[in-house]
C-alpha cells in the first residue's frame, strides 16, 4: 500500500504544519499533497513554503488566499477582501515574501491529479469544477454525485472548506483533510489526514493534534498585526 499524508489550508501556520510533521515523521510517506492556500493569516508564509520546497514527493496546488497574493504582488488593486484587518494580513504577506518562494508559487497549477497504480487522484482546492466552491460535508449529496458523474479520477482530494470529512458517493472518493492552520470549528487543533492506497483499497484516516498556538499569537503580536487573530487561533473559530 502506497502512504499518503493529506494537508491543506496550512494558512502560514508553520508551528500547526511542524506538529503534524513530528507526529508523523515516522512513517515514509510516498507522497505529501497540498491542496493549497499556503498563504495569509498566520506570520510563517516563508517556511511554510520552503518546507514543501524541499519535499521533492509533494504536490501542491495554489489556494484562493495564494492567488490574490500574485496579484498583490503583480501589483492589482484589490477590491476584496473588504475588511480592513483581513487586508493587512494579505499585503503584509506579499510584503514579506521572499522572492524564491514568490517564484515558487507562480510555479504551481490551480489543481493537479497523480495516479499510484491503477488508481487516479485529483487535487483541487475547491472542487474539480470549481476552485473557489466551498464544498462543506453538509452539501447535498446531489452535488457530490455531480462531481462523481464521469469523473476519470477515483479519489477527489479537496480543500477550502477548512472542514475534515470522507464521503463515498458513487465510487468516488471524496476526502477534505480539514484545515491545518486555520480551524472554523471551535476546535484548536490542527486538522490533517493520511490516505492508504492499493489497487483494491482506500483508506482514509483524519487525525486532529494540538500545536502551539501561543507560538503563532507571539508572532502575531511582534509583527503588530490585528488582535483579532490571536484570538481566532485560539479559539479555533473564524470571527471575521
Ligand atoms: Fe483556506
């Protein structure tokens, strides 16, 4: 069986994504996927990226926060987001970025897909369909069987949601790892999965795993950023 680890959503929480990476460092996974949004909310936008830059196995893809920060970077006037603290922390992202990890960026797909043996798997932040779908466990299963009906990959990786779940419908495979670094559920953990596959099997296992967010609170504290994001990450929830 080929061992995949499942992220997404790391949000620039780089402490969440090293937590995960000490608890599971012991396996050899085959491959990692990323299904994107590197980028805004948290103060480690540099090593996030530069962590899955030096993964040679890893497959990322960009997220909705990724896009805006090109086009920050290209230098668009952006009417969204609207609030003004959400604002802050998207242009003092592209402000901090450094320019091998800019480049790295503009290196990647809006989705992707990889095959282990027989099996294909799609990488989308959204949904196969569309990248900016908030695609939440609770959507009508009329949806999911839209997204199944002729779709050439066996197991749909998905993002954005900020929601862990793994539905079967249709014979396809739905998996969202929930959000790494950004959690909406009142739960501060960081939120990732492990997917095993064969040729007759998949299995999906999601794991959530505390991390310090003092850690994050303190970055977000020296850097004179909004207040607001201190509490979010400790809470666990999106206030904004
Ligand atoms: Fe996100």
């Amino acid at each position: 069986m080929k061992k995949v680890l499942l992220l997404g959503d790391i949000h620039a929480n780089f402490p969440a994504l090293h937590a995960i990476w000490c608890y599971v460092r012991k396996f050899s996974f085959d491959h990692i996927i990323n299904t994107g949004d590197f980028t805004v909310y948290s103060t480690f936008p540099n090593e996030t990226i530069q962590w899955f830059r030096r993964r040679k196995n890893s497959i990322s893809i960009l997220g909705n926060t990724d896009k805006r920060i090109l086009r920050i970077l290209k230098g668009e006037r952006l009417e969204r987001p609207r609030k003004a603290e959400k604002r802050i922390m998207y242009y003092w992202t592209a402000e901090i970025l450094l320019p091998e990890n800019i480049q790295y960026l503009k290196s990647l797909p809006y989705k992707t897909d990889l095959t282990i043996g027989n099996i294909r798997i799609g990488v989308f932040h959204g949904t196969s369909e569309d990248e900016d779908e908030t695609l939440f466990q609770s959507a009508p299963e009329m949806r999911f069987r839209e997204l199944a009906k002729g779709s050439p990959f066996h197991i749909h990786v998905m993002g954005h949601s900020h929601t862990p779940y793994y539905k079967v419908i249709d014979g396809v495979h739905f998996i969202n790892p929930g959000s790494v670094g950004r959690m909406f559920d009142g739960d501060p953990r960081t939120s990732f999965a492990i997917l095993k596959v064969s040729s007759t099997n998949v299995l999906v296992e999601h794991f959530r795993i505390p991390y310090p967010v003092e850690d994050v609170v303190t970055a977000l504290k020296q850097y004179r950023l909004p207040n607001i994001y201190s509490k979010m990450y400790r809470m666990g929830k999106k206030l904004n």
